[in-house]
C-alpha cells in the first residue's frame, strides 16, 4: 500500500509520464496471478542451471534470499567470491554494506527479498554478458512476479539496463522512480561502487529515503 493519497497521486503521475514517454498508457491491472508461482517453484526449474557458460565456473547458484513476500526487493548485478561459496546473496563486504542500508531504512534483511540479475559467479567479477543477461533474466523476471514487490531497488547499472530494456548509462536514472512491469523501481549505487566511492553514500541514501516515503509498512 502507498502511505497516502498526494504520494499515491505522485506515483500515478510519474507512472503516467513514463508510459506516455513510451506509448504504452495503461494503469497496472490487478495482479490475478500474484503467487500463482511460488519461489520454490521457479527454484525447482532452475535446477542445476546449465543455460549459459557461467555454470562451469560456479562453486553455486546464488537464487535469492529473503522474504517471499517481502515490501522492497533488491537486485543487484551477479555474486562475487563469497557469495559463490555461499550460495547467498550480498554476503561479502557489498553484502555488509547493504545490510547497513537495509538496517537504516528500518528494516532486517529477513523482510526485504535479494537478488541478482545473475546466479552465476562470472570470473574474476567481471561485467555480466549479454548471452548470460538473456539466459538468466527470465528467472528474476518470474521472482519479481512471485514476490510481487511494492518497491523495487536496483542496485548498480546491469540491473536497472535489464529492468528498464536500455543501454542508458545509471547517471540517466539514479535516484528517480522508473517502472517495471508497473512496479516502481528506484535505481541506485551498488553497495561495491559505495566501498569504493563512500562520498556518494549521501545520493544513495536519498534514494533509499525516497523508497521510505512510498512505503507503507
Ligand atoms: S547465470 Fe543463470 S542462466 Fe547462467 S548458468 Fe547460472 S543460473 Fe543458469
């Protein structure tokens, strides 16, 4: 739920302004389908995921973690080493700085779901690739569905690229409600850009206050 009419009407209006950038008009239907697919189920067709050339070079797959029904979903870019041997999602120093985040906003990590647009370590931590990206992407897309999220979190440029179908640089974006599938989707920092450039700590938690505002717990 919004917190409250002038926010309801805030979210509308951008709503609006992006479909009409986009010409695609419409206001969000209900979502008859909402938990027609739990997450254990799109876990179980995932499997032992052999669809892109990450699966050789993975110790895991690193499917998400958090609430299955959770308000805020995160989605950041692919694991890294630790999350690789962990199978979890952000539990590296990224995953302690989010985790700071999360604490700030008001919330446990337990309540908000984790994700990545990859499941899959890519060597050395580099830049996903678009034959991954497009192997992997319909799983997150069909969480996204499960959960059903009042607010979506990006984390870092692969995520909002994928979310929002663009080659558009993050700068385009950051700190301003975009949608996906009429779900808004606040674009900001990842936690391992934030390690490396703490002055922008202040935008990302401008980001985060704005996401606050929207939610009604
Ligand atoms: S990155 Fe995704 S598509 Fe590629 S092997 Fe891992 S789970 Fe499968």
């Amino acid at each position: 739920m919004l917190d409250d009419p002038e926010s309801l009407i805030e979210t509308l209006k951008k709503q609006l302004q992006w479909h009409k950038e986009r010409g695609t008009y419409g206001i969000r239907e209900p979502d008859l389908k909402k938990h027609s697919e739990s997450l254990q189920m799109i876990r179980e067709d995932l499997g032992d995921c052999q669809r892109c050339k990450l699966s050789s070079m993975r110790t895991h797959i690193v499917f998400g973690d958090g609430a299955p029904d959770a308000d805020i979903m995160f989605v950041g870019e692919a694991p890294g080493e630790a999350e690789d041997q962990q199978g979890l999602p952000f539990v590296g120093r990224s995953g302690q700085l989010l985790t700071k985040m999360i604490a700030a906003m008001g919330y446990n990590r337990e309540d908000v779901y984790i994700a990545n647009v990859l499941k899959c370590r890519p060597p050395k931590n580099r830049d996903p690739e678009s034959d991954e990206i497009v192997a992997c992407r319909s799983f997150l897309f069909r969480q996204i569905t499960a959960i059903d999220p009042q607010v979506i979190i990006t984390l870092g440029r692969p995520a909002i690229q994928l979310l929002l179908d663009t080659k558009e640089p993050l700068s385009k974006f950051r700190g301003m409600f975009q949608f996906f599938q009429n779900i808004p989707v606040m674009p900001t920092y990842h936690p391992a850009y934030l390690l490396r450039s703490p002055s922008k700590k202040k935008d990302a938690w401008e980001d985060l206050q704005k996401v606050m505002a929207t939610i009604k717990k």
